[in-house]
C-alpha cells in the first residue's frame, strides 16, 4: 500500500481487531500489517534464543516483519479494540433509535454476559442490522480519521458513502 492510504482499509483492519490481533500502520508509505497475538509470542521465543527453524515455516516468514515493526519508529498501532469501545459504539447506535419497545428490547440486551451476542440476535430478530453495521462504519470511519489525521498520515476517503 502506498501513500495516501486508503480509508477504508484502515476501518476493515480496525474492524478485524480483537483480544488476539493487533494492526500497525507505517506512517510513511501506508502499509497496514496485521499480527496475531501467536506471532508475539514466536517472536519472543526466538529472542529467548530457539531457532528459527523450530517455528512453523509460516511464521519464519513474518518474523522479519515483525522484527521491523517493533524496530522502527515508523510503524504505529492502528486504535485497538479498547480504544475504538464496540461496547459504547452499540449503546449510542441503540440511543440513536426511536423511543419505544425495540430500543427498551436492545437496552435490556446488551445488560450483562453475553452483550455483544444478545445486541446481534437482537438486531437480527429487528431486522435492523444493515442500519448497525452503518451506523458502526460510520462511527469506526471517524474513529479512523481522527487517528490518520493525529499522526499526520495522508489518506483518500474511498469509503463511498
């Protein structure tokens, strides 16, 4: 990927993030690299000192992009998962909606274990996802803008809405 970099691609990277994965972003040239919590964890066993060639061929092959990432100051972490909240984006999504049953319903939903898993049944069972999950690129698009616009890296809005 080159400068400037695509929006879009930055929310579908911040979209895929979780517990286990973590993107960077190289504020110079644009490219977004994606690493899961494993290849961490392979990279601090080579510098506890395992070859190379014990670790599956797989990751012998990110390790040197890994290695550059943690190296240089010119890749930066994409938000995380804390710093994006789906938790706070879903309640404002549900405080956007009209007054009445379903937004008491989704309300009541996303109280206690299993929030994320009961808002999705929910909107499903509402019929109401498609305006969800718009509601929540546009939230992650802001999210993503704020962030490019913060560390001073050049985009193309490509989103298309």
């Amino acid at each position: 990927m080159s400068l400037p970099v695509s929006l879009q691609s930055v929310i579908n990277e911040m979209d895929m993030q979780n517990d286990m994965v973590q993107g960077y972003i190289n504020r110079k040239t644009g490219e977004l690299t994606v690493f899961t919590e494993e290849d961490e964890y392979a990279l601090r066993r080579l510098d506890d000192g395992e070859p190379i060639e014990e670790l599956p061929a797989w990751q012998q092959e990110i390790i040197p992009k890994l290695r550059e990432i943690m190296e240089s100051d010119d890749f930066i972490e994409l938000p995380s998962q804390f710093e994006i909240h789906e938790y706070s984006i879903m309640e404002d999504f549900i405080y956007s909606l009209d007054e009445g049953p379903m937004k008491d319903d989704l309300l009541n939903a996303i109280r206690g274990r299993g929030a994320f898993r009961m808002f999705k049944d929910k909107i499903f069972d509402y019929n109401i996802r498609d305006d969800w999950f718009n509601y929540k690129n546009k939230a992650l698009k802001k999210i993503a803008i704020d962030f490019l616009e913060l560390n001073e890296i050049p985009f193309e809005d490509d989103c298309g809405d």
